[in-house]
C-alpha cells in the first residue's frame, strides 16, 4: 500500500471507527481510553462470535451538490443529488435449517444537473427468508425496472429454493471474519482526537467523536511518521509545529470540515449496537480555469439488536402466490 493510499485509508478507518449523539442523557463518564479499547473488544467480538440472529436499522440521507466555477465565479455547471433510504433487517437462525428472515429497503433519488432533473424517483423492496425458500417482491422498483428496460416487469413477486444458506454460499459460520486490517492498529489513532464523550448508562456505553481539521492534521502526521517520512524526534517543538501548521494550511485550502460527528455504541452484551456518522464537509478542487467545489452533507445510522436472540419476524401471509423462478434463469 502506498503512502497516499496508507493515509487516506487510516482517515477513513479513523472516521468509520468514531461516532454520534452528544449523550445529553448523562450517564456514568467513561475514560477515552477505556472507551476506545471497548469500541475495538466489541468490533472483535462481531468479528469472531458466530452471529446467526439479529436486528439491524440503517437510514441514511445524503445530498451532494457540484458547482463548477470560472475565474470571475460565475457558476459554469451545477449537479445536485439527493438521495434517502432505509434498510430494515430482522433474522432467526440465519445459517440453521429453521432460518426466517426479511428485508425491507426503501430509498428515494433526486438527481439534477444544471436545473433539468435527471432522476426523480421512490422505489422499495423486500426479500424473505423462509423453510429454505427465498422471496422476493420488486412490485415497488417497477418504475425504474420499466426506465431501464423500457418494458414493464411482467413478474414482480419471485422465489427460489435455495436451502440452507451457509450450504448455498459456501459459508462456513463458525470461521472467524478477517478484516483487512489489524483492528488493533486504529487505536493510536482514535487516542489522538481531542474531542471525545463517553458516557455508559444501563450497561449501553455510548462514545461520541467530534473531528476537527487539527484531528486530520494529527492523524496526516502519524501516517507520515509511521511512513519514514517525519520523524519527531529529530525535530525541536517549534518545527514541528511548523510543520504542523504548513499541513494545516494546505489542507484547508482544500477541505473546509463544517461538520464531522461519529458515534458508536457498545451494548451490554458487548456487541456493537450502534454507527452513527454524521458529515457536513466542503471539497475545492482547482482547474485549469476556475474552479471546483464539491459539497457533501449527509448522515448513516446503523442500529444494531438483538444479537444471537429471538427476532419476531413478521412475514406477509402471500408468499404461496410468487412465481418459483426458473431452473435456467435462477
């Protein structure tokens, strides 16, 4: 990996480790440190303890607007995006031969690009799990189905015998998870940011991360000092803040961070039961003429629970009506 990618992929980590709410619920207050070695138990934990039964909430909201600028900032182009969804997922015995299960989504896209809108959408759909069928019903995607193909779906409700999942996937579920990364490397890393509450409150411990631009700076030069490239202690304070501040400057020049909230919660089973981000951020790319600015604001919620316990999961009372998909096209 190289030292550019080395270093966008720990911020990202970084990012993806750390969490939301302000915790205004009060609650018994945690060290960072400790908190911060739960969080990574409880990543450990999902990744290593076979998990055949949960409930899992994501909504998500993003909105993307693209200004292209000439050197008297006149807007040349302009692209917007906004886009809003849910996930909503509950299993029992996922990889056992009583598996049941369902997935909701739901999602709605606006797309337009200099005042003519491209896209305007809503679309939902579920899948079901049951005495190794599974289902399907895409009567909500109809529209964009009928967009792209330019026909309308003649079958909108489906099944297909599938088993038991892990068999049909070549899964084996007592196998540990392997991630691409030693987990226990991102810790460093999540000590350096300054802003951090933790708080535990009925065995739930909630940890919220708020990232500045000097939290990027911290993270930039621990990169290039694990890379070789900057090394502390062949420097005085004053050039190391020096060399802070000239990293500081240049990344502001690009990256104007309004907002940056991270939160993560760890259930009293110590699993992980929540992921929150939440993201306000400005990116300003220069051209040849003018310039670029790419603005981002959005938020992820995932909800996590029940792990490895009885889910009720409600399946619809027509699943005798879909169409078995055929040999050939399954």
């Amino acid at each position: 990996m190289n030292k550019f990618n080395k270093l966008v992929f720990s911020t990202l980590s970084l990012l993806a480790l750390t969490v939301m709410t302000s915790c205004e619920g009060g609650g018994l207050t945690i060290e960072d440190a400790v908190a911060n070695q739960r969080v990574m138990d409880a990543m450990e934990q999902m990744t290593t303890t076979e998990i055949e039964s949960f409930e899992i909430d994501v909504t998500a909201d993003f909105d993307y607007l693209q200004r292209v600028f000439d050197e008297q900032l006149t807007v040349l182009e302009r692209r917007h995006l906004d886009a809003a969804g849910e996930v909503h997922v509950k299993v029992n015995d996922l990889f056992g031969d009583d598996a049941v299960g369902s997935v909701i989504a739901s999602a709605s896209i606006l797309a337009e690009e200099n005042g003519e809108v491209l896209v305007d959408v809503e679309a939902d759909a579920a899948i079901y799990l049951s005495d190794g069928w599974v289902y399907a019903d895409v009567t909500g995607v109809t529209e964009i189905i009928t967009a792209m193909s330019e026909t309308p779906p003649e079958i909108t409700t489906i099944k297909k015998y599938v088993g038991n999942l892990a068999t049909a996937i070549g899964y084996d579920p007592t196998q540990p998870i392997e991630l691409p990364f030693d987990m226990t490397t991102m810790l460093p890393y999540m000590n350096t940011i300054d802003d951090i509450v933790a708080t535990e409150s009925d065995g739930e411990l909630t940890v919220v991360y708020t990232i500045t631009m000097n939290d990027v700076v911290d993270v930039f030069m621990k990169v290039m000092e694990e890379a070789g490239e900057f090394n502390p202690e062949e420097l005085t304070s004053e050039q190391i803040e020096e060399y802070r501040n000239i990293v500081l400057t240049q990344l502001s020049s690009v990256v104007e961070l309004t907002r940056a909230k991270f939160t993560i919660g760890v259930g009293a089973d110590g699993f992980l039961s929540k992921l929150y981000a939440d993201l306000n951020l400005a990116v300003t790319v220069p051209g040849e003429v003018g310039h670029e600015v790419h603005e981002v604001e959005g938020s992820l919620h995932i909800d996590i629970d029940n792990m490895n316990q009885i889910v009720d999961v409600v399946l619809p009372d027509n699943l005798d009506t879909y169409t078995e998909m055929p040999e050939e096209v399954a």
